[in-house]
C-alpha cells in the first residue's frame, strides 16, 4: 500500500479513493466471515497449549484498516498469561499495550479495527478454551465483567457520574448472576467495598462518583471488576492518574485480592518501577512487537534486547544523581509502513551485519527469557517467528 511519493505522507486523490475501496471489500469480507463463524461452535473453541496459562497470546495480528492506509498496532505478538500470575507489559506510548488487551476483551472499534490472525487462546477450567478471534459477542457478553475484567486509567471517566456508587458495583452482579435476590446482590456489593478497603462502606453505597478522591473512585472501579471473581484482571495504566503515595496502596490492594481471589492479571504499564514491584513476568514491546519477554528477575537484572537495555538506562534511580537522563535516540517507525526488518534498528546502538535482514526470530537464551534480536542467534534456539498477514491477501 505505498502511496506514490514514498518519503512524505502525501496521498493522492486515487490513492485514497483504492484505499477507501479497499478497506471497505475487506472490512466487510471480514465482518461476514465473523458472522459465518458464530453459527459453528467448533470455530471458536479450541484447547490451551499448556493448561496452567489462563490465556495464550499466539501469533496476535491486529490491525486498523484507516484512510491512510494499514495501521499494524499489533503485529504477530506472542505471550502467556498464567494462572494466578501477574504478567507486566511495558513499552512506550504507542507500541500496541491497549490494542492488545482491547483484542482480547473484543472491544476494538469496528469494522476498523481487525484482529486478523492468528489465536488468542482463553482457557475456561473445564480442559477447553476459546478463541478470542472469532467467539461470537453474544459469548462475548457473558465473558467481559465476569471473567475477564478491566481496571482503566481514568477512574472518573469510567464511572458514570449520574448514579451512585452502589448502583454501578451492583449492575454488575445483577447482569451476571439475575438469580441473586436484590438483598443479596446489595450485601456483596458491601462485601466488595469492604474488600477495596472503603472504611464507610454503607455511606459510600449511597454517595455520586464526584464525592470521592481520586483513590477512593479507583477502589471502587476495582470493586466493580471483581465483583464476579474474574479469573483474569486486566488493569490498564491503573495508577497513572494517581498521585505516588495513592499508587503504592492501590498496587497493594490489586496484589492481595488477586491472591485471594486465585485471579491472574494483566498490568499494562509504561512504569518500570509499578512493574518491578509487582510483576512475575514482563512483556516488553516495541512498535507492536514483541522484543523481549520472561520472568522479572531477567528482564531487570539481564536485559538482553537493546530497547530494554535503554529502557533500563532511562529510568532515574533513586539517591544517584545524574547529569542528564538517558533517551534512546530517534523515533518509533510510521505504523503505516512498517518495514519488514527489525523496526528497532535505526536507533539502535549495537546494531550488527544480520540486522540488515529480515525480521529477527524469536531466540530463548534460558529457560524463561526470549528475546527478538539476532546478537543472541549464535547463543540460543530459535522458538518462532512473529508472523505478519498479507492484508492484499484477505
Ligand atoms: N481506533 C484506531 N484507529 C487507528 N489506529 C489506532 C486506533 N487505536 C489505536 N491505534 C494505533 O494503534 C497503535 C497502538 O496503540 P495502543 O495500543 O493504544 O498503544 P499503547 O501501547 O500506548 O497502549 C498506535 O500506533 C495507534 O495509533
Ligand atoms: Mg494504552
């Protein structure tokens, strides 16, 4: 999808017209494809490569078909999520964080938005799993609040400012459990607010959203996201719009219900240090990629791709002083075009002959670590390639 003029952002008129023309013959082929599956249950169940993971990110493409062409936001990402775990996903604005949980969640803006390929896996405990891909939103529906929920970055925004607070945690446990007697729906919504630690709990039922501190609303988003004991939390950015001494408490609260609730979570963050303090395992992401990803301790004590590294040296540390912050030289690739070798490589200090090839395999270099860049192709073994679709194809 090259426009013409190659090194601006200049579309011609015909151009755009094949653009617009193109998005729609296969936004539409797409929407009807999803349409067909939803008739055919063995379309969308599947098993779980390892059955101790909660969800497999496998070879995820996601892609927004806009007027200006493609955009690839998340392109052949691969990652697990395993049970009773926190998993970090790091990396700059951008990269692909959101566009992925949102592909997991369904909630991408469609018909734009497009997860092309390949799986993602949600296993239900019974020994079989969805795929998220292609599973119908009347399933959707009963999966999103119940067992998969979300923590957002803006706690004002996410509650709505005209009902009150115990309204808002209770349609959640009405919507999935219609069964419950309205008493008992209003008791475990006080058992929840108990649970986030809301001292006034029966107070707070009956108070609006714009009466509380910032602290207290996002106690309460976390109170709604696990009123149905999901096994997997996903909480995007869900201290950034906090002040610092409020972040460490909420970071404490999400870590012991998640223990006690046996739940896994997703921690979408752009802070090294909310990860370091919480996470099992870290993702870290570049351009919709994955470049590097295993247990904390490797990530933060040998990290091995060279934007980790510079990530790791951009980040001030505590009681050091510094003469200035360390950033890592030039720009992030336009996601329109993306080129078919490393998109880390033009900023990349250590860069050797084979970057100058296709997109590096992914390398693991011990047990848990696998990284994305060909200085490591003489150390380890290759486990996989991060596939792209050929959207002139579909
Ligand atoms: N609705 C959309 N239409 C077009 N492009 C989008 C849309 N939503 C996200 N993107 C693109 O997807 C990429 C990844 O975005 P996102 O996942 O939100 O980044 P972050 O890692 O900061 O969460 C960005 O380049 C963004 O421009
Ligand atoms: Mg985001």
């Amino acid at each position: 999808m090259a426009s013409e003029k190659n090194h601006s952002s200049y579309i011609s008129g015909r151009e755009s017209r094949r653009i617009t023309r193109f998005n729609r013959r296969v936004t539409r082929k797409l929407e009807k494809e999803r349409d067909d599956a939803n008739k055919d249950v063995s379309k969308y169940t599947t098993t779980m490569k390892d059955p101790k993971n909660v969800v497999e990110f496998d070879n995820v493409c996601t892609y927004f078909f806009t007027d200006v062409g493609v955009v690839k936001a998340v392109d052949g990402v691969s990652y697990d999520v395993p049970v009773g775990k926190t998993v970090g996903v790091v990396g700059e604005s951008g990269c692909g964080k959101s566009v992925t949980s949102l592909s997991l969640m369904q909630l991408l803006q469609r018909p734009s938005g497009q997860t092309v390929g390949e799986e993602i896996r949600f296993n239900l405990g019974d020994g079989t799993a969805y795929n998220i891909v292609n599973t119908p939103n009347s399933i959707m529906e009963k999966i999103r609040g119940n067992r998969i929920s979300m923590i957002f970055q803006e706690p004002m925004t996410a509650l709505n400012p005209v009902f009150r607070i115990g309204q808002q945690v209770d349609e959640v446990t009405q919507l999935h459990h219609p069964e419950m007697s309205k008493e008992d729906v209003k008791a475990r919504t006080l058992e929840m607010l108990e649970l986030v630690g809301i001292a006034n709990k029966e107070g707070v039922y009956d108070m609006y959203p714009h009466e509380l501190s910032g602290g207290m609303r996002q106690r309460i988003c976390i109170a709604i996201a696990l009123a149905c004991s999901p096994s997997l939390i996903i909480a995007d950015e869900p201290t950034t719009a906090l002040d610092v001494t409020i972040q460490a408490q909420i970071l404490d609260l999400l870590q012991n219900l998640k223990d006690k609730l046996n739940s896994s979570i997703m921690l979408i963050t752009h802070d090294l240090g909310v990860v370091a303090g919480m996470a099992d395992y870290v993702v870290v992401m570049y351009a919709g990629r994955v470049v590097e990803k295993g247990t904390t301790e490797d990530i933060f004590h040998h990290p091995a791709h060279p934007y980790t590294i510079g990530l790791m040296k951009s980040k001030p540390v505590v009681g050091k002083k510094v003469e200035e912050l360390y950033n890592i030289p030039g720009n992030v690739p336009n996601p329109v075009e993306m080129p078919n070798y490393c998109y880390f490589r033009d900023r990349c200090e250590m860069q050797c002959e084979r970057c100058r090839g296709d997109y590096p395999p992914e390398i693991r270099i011990s047990d848990t670590h696998i990284v994305t860049c060909y200085r490591y192709m003489d150390q380890g073994e290759i486990v996989g390639y991060p596939k792209s679709v050929d959207v002139e194809a579909l």
